[in-house]
C-alpha cells in the first residue's frame, strides 16, 4: 500500500495504531484492496518521495469499510454520485506492526531479479498493489540488510579548452535575380 509521507506516513500510523485506508479513487486499488483478508500482510510503501519506498509493515484489520471521505464536500476525495444508500468507495482499516530497519527503496527493489515481476513495476501508478508471500517475505529479508552505499559519483574530467572559432570573413552580397541591372555609366572624355 503507497502513501506520500507528508500526508501520512508509517510514523502517523505507528502513532495512531489503526486508520482506514481511505482516499483511494482507482477502480483497479478498490478491487485489489476488495480481494484483502483480514489479518493480511501489507508493505507500508512511501511514494512520491526521494527515494520512494517501503518504510515499514502494517496488517489488514477489518473489510468491507465504507470509506467516509466520499460523503464529505470538503474532502479532496468527495464524490458526488456517492449516496448513504449506494457508497461507491469501500476500504479497509490497517494497522501498525513495524517500522523496518532498514529502508528499502525504489532502486533496492528493481534491483533484485527474484522481484522483477511485481505489480509495483507494472502498475507503478496505483495505491494499493498485491504482493506475493514470496515477495513480501524477500523484501522484509532485505530490510534486515543495511543498503549497499551508494556508488561514488564518477569524477568528471577537466572541461577541455575551448578553442577560438577563426574570425568569419565578411560575405560578399549575393546578387538579387529580381533586382533591376544597374545602368552602365559612361566615361566622360
């Protein structure tokens, strides 16, 4: 599951404990997040930040929740076809179980060959994602590892001298096919 960290991070859950995972306005997420179980394993995945990636662990505590932000004028997620009646946006409560120890970004990700075929490299877009066990459980493996360091930014070379263009001779004007002939002068005896 992605979520920008300044609008709610997996510090603001750790605080908070339990929150619905409301907002999401995709038809392809609402279907992933209708196929979670309780008691399923979540990634916590901060996007939309430098570098994105997973920060920590959650876990599906309740189904089927209506999400109340479609109900509301003021939210960004207000939707106005949404009644009391006939919801169109459902959801589902998470809940905090860890922050990893180490983070695992974007790049750490698509490096891994075992993780090639994941959604999140298909489907980049979209807010909730599945994820196979065998997935989940290689990520949380790499979170325990400390990240590579960073490559050394390769040195650049000295900018060679710039050489002077030679200086351009001036132009002779071309002759103008539609211009009178001047007339020919006449030397005076």
């Amino acid at each position: 599951m992605k979520t920008e960290p300044e609008t709610f991070s997996i510090d603001d859950l750790e605080r908070i404990g339990t929150e619905p995972w409301s907002g999401v306005r995709s038809a392809f997420a609402r279907a992933y997040m209708r196929q979670m179980q309780v008691d399923d394993a979540v990634l916590f995945y901060h996007s939309s930040t430098e570098p994105p990636g997973v920060a920590g662990l959650a876990r599906v505590t309740r189904v089927g929740v209506i999400d109340e932000t479609q109900f509301d004028p003021d939210s960004p997620y207000f939707d106005p076809r949404a009644t009391r009646d006939k919801p169109i946006w459902d959801c589902v409560d998470v809940a905090f179980v860890a922050k990893l120890p180490h983070y695992v970004s974007l790049a750490r990700l698509r490096a891994e060959p075992m993780l090639a075929n994941m959604v999140l490299f298909r489907q980049s877009r979209l807010s909730v994602q599945p994820a196979t066990a065998a997935e989940y459980a290689h990520i949380v493996a790499m979170a325990e590892q400390p990240p590579p360091p960073e490559p050394e930014p390769k040195p650049r070379r000295p900018a060679a001298p710039k050489r002077r263009k030679p200086k351009a001779k001036p132009r002779k004007p071309k002759p103008n096919p539609r211009a009178q002939p001047k007339a020919k002068r006449r030397k005076l005896p």
